[in-house]
C-alpha cells in the first residue's frame, strides 16, 4: 500500500525532498526550446494556480482540462487536486474528430470551470469558446507563473476522494466518466512501482496525449510517484516522425516508454538508418505495449530492426488494462519478454484453448503477464457468471484496490458493472465486469482474446474482428495497418454478414487497383478464418472513427456504413484535410 495519502501529498513530499531535481521536460523537436520544471517548480506552479481555481469553485465542482501535452496540463492537474476539484482531462475539440464525445462529456459532468493554454492561436476556430458559451462553463486560461509560490492553505484530501473522471473512449458505447479516486490511483501507482521495479531513476518518455489514462498514469504520475523525471512530447511530433521517440529514448537515457501496438509498427515502417544514427537504446528497459490489441508480429519485427542500436527483445512489455481499474490489470516483471503462444485457432472460435490440430490450425496469441499484486482476477462465463472450466476463454473480471468506484451518474450500470459476484462463491469479490474475453493459463498469466460486443458470430462461430482485421493488414500493401473495421448486419436473407471498412495508404492512394485489392482481401480472409467478407468499402485516409485513444470505434462505423455518410475513397479526388493531417 502506497504509503502517500493523496497524490498532493505524493506531490509535496517530492517537491520536499528533491526540490530541484527535474520532475518534467517538454521535448519540442528542438533541443535549444526545452521548458522543464523542478519538483519544487510543479508544486509552486500548482499551488499558485490553486488559488484561481478555489477562488471561483466549491470543492467537488469539475472543471474541464483542455490541454495539448505539455507543463500547462500537469500544473493545472495538480492545481485542481490542491483545490479539491474534481479534473475531467478533454481532447482539445477538433473542426472533424470526436465533437459528439466531447459535447457528450461536457454535459454528462456539468463542469463549472475550464482551463486551457492561454492565447488566441490555441483555439484559432473558436471552437472551445462556443462549446464553453453552449455548456455555461466560465474559461481560465493558463500561463505558467513568474512569480509562483507554494504557500497554499493547508485542505484536507481524503484518500476516497475523486482525483479525477476518467472518461472511457467509447469504442462500444457512449463516454462513461469513471470516477477515480486518489486511493486508486495511489493502489494502481503502487502496484506498477513493485511490479516494474521503477525508481528514481526511472526517466519516461512519453508522446500519449495527456487526457488519455496511459498517457496521464503510467508515463506522467508514475514518474512522478517515484521521483523520477517525465519527458513530454507531443502526439503529433511523434506521428510525423516516430523515429524522433527513439531518439529521445536514448537522448534522455530513459528506462521507461509506453505505448499502443500501432507506435512500435509504425517505428519499424517508417525506419531509416540515417534518422538512427548515434542513437544507444541500451537503456531503455522497459518498453511497454497497451491501449489496444497487442499482436506478436509486431514485436517481432521492432525488436529486429532495433536490435543493432542496443534494444533488448526482452524489454517488450505486453500490458493489459483499462480506464475502470484506474489503469493496468496484468503484466509481466520488467526484463520478462514477450511470452507468445501457439493454439488452436480452430479452438479460439469455441472460445476455448487448445493446441493446434496441424500447421494451418495454428495462431499465436500474447501474453499479457501476471495480475497486479494485491489483485485478483477471474475468468468467467458472462452469460452464466460461473467460473470458467480450465481452458475455456471468459469475461475478464477484476477484484482490487485499484477499482474505481462507479461511473459518473450511472448508479444503475456503476452497479452492474463494478460490483458483480461470481455465482456460488458469495464471500468473492466484488468484481469489475470488463467486457474483455480472456483466458489464464496454468501459471495465472492472461491471454487477451477480444470484446464481448465485438465478437462476430457467423454460423454458430465465434470470430474476433481484431484478428480479421489484421489479417486484411497483410493482403495488400495499399491498406492502412490498424485503421480498418470489421463488423456484422444482416442481410436481405436474414443471414448475417461481415463488412469490412479500410482506409488506404495515403501515399499510395492514387495507384489502386480495386479489383486486385478486393481479391486479395477475400482471400486472406477465407484461407485464415474461412469467413467470406461480403462487403468491402475503402475510405479516405484519417477517416476511420477511432477513439481518442486510437481504439477503432466499430460501432460507430458500423453506423457510418448504414446511414451511408462514409468518406469513400476516390482516386480523383484531391487531398482532404483529414488526409493533409
């Protein structure tokens, strides 16, 4: 148990005790503009800026972080922690992306207040000026202080206090804002602390937007929970150039960096040697793969290409978890590799493990590790809430410290889904219901294996769409990896169909052959899984819905797809804006 009793304590004792040690580092791309803050620093930056906040909100009001990543969204994090306000991190609202979320969660937690960066050119649209004017939320721009100081009026923080709303990216459903408390985080901080064997020295670098739960706990607080130093960089910089994450990896002698599946794919396909010389990622040893499916080809191929610039295949670090247990569920120690195994894909559509009948029958899945310590987890049937028979791939549930309480406002689904019990075990629990199917096998590690509303069940089999879509990812070197959809509706006949929808490369959008691509797709996917794909649609680059954790929102393209508002590709037509972004 952390032995910290709110995360401003946590804050205050390292401001304390190592007062001018650098607590954050904002990379820009330019080595010659890199503002930093001291532990001292962030605490007196906070604390100034606390006393604006309190000024104009009661304790327990939200107040909506607007921030792109930098030193102005940790500052006025922890300003809203010192206030006893309750932070609701936002996407900063974009003219084409995510506007109904935003809008959604703007009335779902009736903030009061909102901070963003000071200055016209963050919101050269007036795009959050209108959404702020829609909701009745008073804005407070922020600038770091010249003059900061940490003389705050003392303010009682209890542990079961809110320390944020975390809002899920709805990938399946409408954002729910997952209320954490302080306790949760400092338990989930704690178990990542013990199990990572962070410390001190423990730099993160990091380019996950901040209001995004990995981005926020495990490459921000994490750090500072143990003293060490967190370098930002920004989600876009890395986009443009991924390889520039690496560098700064090794620049900065990190040891730790997290990120989704797609980052280290797309490090390995936009490598250049002339981008990596000089660079040593020897010390980089914890490399830890979240946020989405975690897929064993992928690790293969980024610890090859990296291999000669000092990467340990071993530093790869498959993690599960999600935004209701506050952050990680399950992972491996530090220095433990990528554990893949071979089963029966066969058995994968039964939803049960077994090993493979031949050659062909064979699927490797990824390990995800052990559960957290003073964590449990239990696979279950979710249509009977029964322990699954060994072997048998169930419902992921979770028990721990690290479970939050409920979501905002929802009593009724808070209720379903963090506090179920298993069936015939009434002193168990009470358990998060993720809606992630699973498996564990005999030594308790976790194999992920898909979403219960996500799964396509076509003639009595079960059929995860992550699976197909990667294998339509390998059918044609036209299609975009991670940026495509798989989903059923039922068809005139009543039978239910599979649809695909694709994005294409941009830079070779314009040399298509749709038939070829068509026909490879099918193929692909009929000689891997034996499912035929009866509808096949090729958008636009940057088209695809996703969420703001880059989760492909299937339902939503599903929907896309029915009302016909896809943006379909078109060889003729010139670049749009999404594309240009």
């Amino acid at each position: 148990m952390s032995s910290f009793s709110s995360l401003v304590d946590m804050l205050r004792h390292q401001a304390q005790h190592t007062p001018d040690k650098r607590a954050l580092v904002f990379s820009s791309g330019k080595p010659e503009i890199e503002p930093e803050l001291s532990f001292a620093g962030l605490y007196a930056q906070a604390a100034t800026l606390a006393r604006q906040i309190a000024d104009q909100t009661q304790p327990g009001d939200r107040a909506l972080l607007v921030f792109p990543s930098g030193l102005e969204f940790v500052v006025s994090y922890f300003a809203c922690l010192m206030a006893g306000v309750v932070a609701v991190p936002l996407m900063p609202p974009r003219r084409n992306a995510n506007q109904d979320s935003s809008a959604a969660i703007i009335a779902d937690c009736a903030p009061v207040l909102a901070l963003s960066p000071a200055g016209e050119a963050e919101d050269p649209r007036g795009t959050l000026r209108q959404r702020l004017a829609d909701g009745n939320v008073r804005h407070l721009p922020v600038a770091l202080a010249d003059n900061a100081t940490d003389d705050l009026p003392a303010r009682a923080i209890a542990r079961q206090d809110l320390a944020f709303l975390q809002y899920t990216s709805g990938s399946t459903s409408t954002p729910k804002g997952v209320m954490v408390s302080h306790a949760n985080l400092l338990a989930n901080l704690e178990m990542m602390r013990q199990r990572f064997g962070n410390h001190a020295g423990s730099t993160h670098v990091s380019w996950i937007p901040l209001y995004h739960d990995l981005g926020l706990i495990l490459n921000l607080l994490e750090p500072l929970y143990v003293g060490a130093t967190c370098v930002l960089m920004t989600p876009s910089g890395f986009m443009h150039r991924p390889l520039n994450w690496l560098r700064n990896i090794a620049r900065f002698e990190a040891e730790v960096a997290a990120a989704p599946n797609f980052a280290y794919h797309l490090c390995v396909d936009r490598f250049r040697a002339d981008q990596m010389e000089g660079v040593d990622l020897s010390r980089w040893t914890l490399a830890v793969n979240g946020a989405e499916p975690v897929r064993a080809v992928t690790m293969a191929r980024f610890a090859e290409t990296f291999a000669p610039y000092g990467f340990n295949a071993r530093t790869l670090h498959p993690t599960y978890g999600l935004a209701e247990a506050t952050l990680v569920v399950s992972s491996a120690p530090r220095g433990s590799g990528v554990t893949v195994r071979e089963v029966s894909a066969e058995g994968l559509k039964d939803r049960r493990i077994a090993p493979p009948k031949d050659a062909e029958d064979r699927q490797p899945i990824v390990g995800c590790g052990l559960t957290m310590p003073g964590q449990s987890i239990a696979i279950v049937d979710p249509q009977t809430r029964r322990r699954a028979e060994p072997g048998a791939i169930g419902e992921i549930w979770v028990h721990g410290a690290s479970v939050a309480g409920g979501y905002w406002n929802r009593p009724e689904e808070s209720e379903a889904t963090f506090r179920a019990h298993i069936e015939d075990e009434p002193d168990a629990g009470p358990f998060l219901r993720t809606g992630d199917l699973g498996h564990l096998d005999a030594d308790g590690e976790l194999f992920i294996a898909g979403r219960i509303k996500d799964v396509i069940i076509i003639r009595g089999v079960n059929h995860y769409p992550q699976d197909i879509e990667g294998t339509v990812a390998d059918a044609h070197p036209t299609l975009r990896r991670d940026y495509g959809a798989v989903f059923c509706v039922t068809g005139e006949d009543g039978t239910e169909q599979v649809v695909l929808v694709q994005e294409v490369e941009r830079t070779k959008r314009h040399a298509i052959d749709e038939t070829e691509v068509f026909a490879a797709i099918r193929a692909a996917v009929v000689n891997n899984h034996e499912v035929n794909v009866a509808k096949i649609v090729l958008i636009r680059p940057g088209t695809i819905p996703k969420t703001t954790s880059g989760k492909i929102q299937r339902s939503r393209t599903r929907q896309q797809w029915l009302d016909g508002t896809l943006e379909v590709w078109d060889p003729r037509a010139p670049e749009s804006a999404a594309e240009a972004v």
